[in-house]
C-alpha cells in the first residue's frame, strides 16, 4: 500500500476486524446490483486514480443535467398524471445526486 487513501483503508479494515468481510461483501453486492452488466460481461471497469476536485465534479454533472435537459432526446420518465409531478420528481432527484456527492468530498 503505496498511497494515503490504500494505507488509511487498510487501516479502517484493521480496526474491523472479523467484521471486514460482511462489510465488503455487503457493499460488493450493492455495487453490483447497481451495475448488473459486470456480471455478464457487458461492462469493463477502468480504475483511474486522480485527486477529487469536488467543485469540479459538481461542475460536470451539472454540465451533463443541462445538456441532457436542452437536449431533444427526451428523458425517459413514467408519465404521471399531473405534469408537475415529473417537474417535482426530476428536481428532487437531482437534488438528490448532488447532495450524494458530500460521500466523495
């Protein structure tokens, strides 16, 4: 472990113990009911190490939202009955994403 963030994470996994192995079990099987295509092979995972402007990454996202909604691709949705609802809920939901980006900073 060459790096700060290997040592400190071989460290946190130190101090747990026995109970590592549920813990990365247990977010391993997140991570792939999230991206099920790793399963079967659709998916390659690329690793790229870089330090984490958090403004950044904000930045960007928010780039892809606005492309994405100035876009003539329409987004797919489930259409609700009250067009607001779909307001609402795109809203909440970027919001949502932007406040998850707190666990990277």
């Amino acid at each position: 472990m060459n790096t700060a963030e290997e040592r400190r994470a071989g460290q946190f996994l130190e101090q747990l113990g026995n109970k590592k192995s549920p813990i990365i079990v247990a977010a391993l099987n997140k991570y792939l009911e999230d991206n099920p295509g790793l399963l079967d092979g659709r998916v390659r995972i690329q690793v790229h190490v870089s330090d984490l402007n958090t403004r950044m990454l904000e930045d960007k996202i928010r780039q892809l939202i606005e492309e994405r909604l100035t876009s003539s691709v329409p987004l797919p949705t489930q259409a609700a009955a009250n067009p607001r609802e779909n307001v609402e809920q795109v809203s909440a939901d970027i919001l949502e994403m932007l406040n998850d980006l707190d666990s990277f900073g």
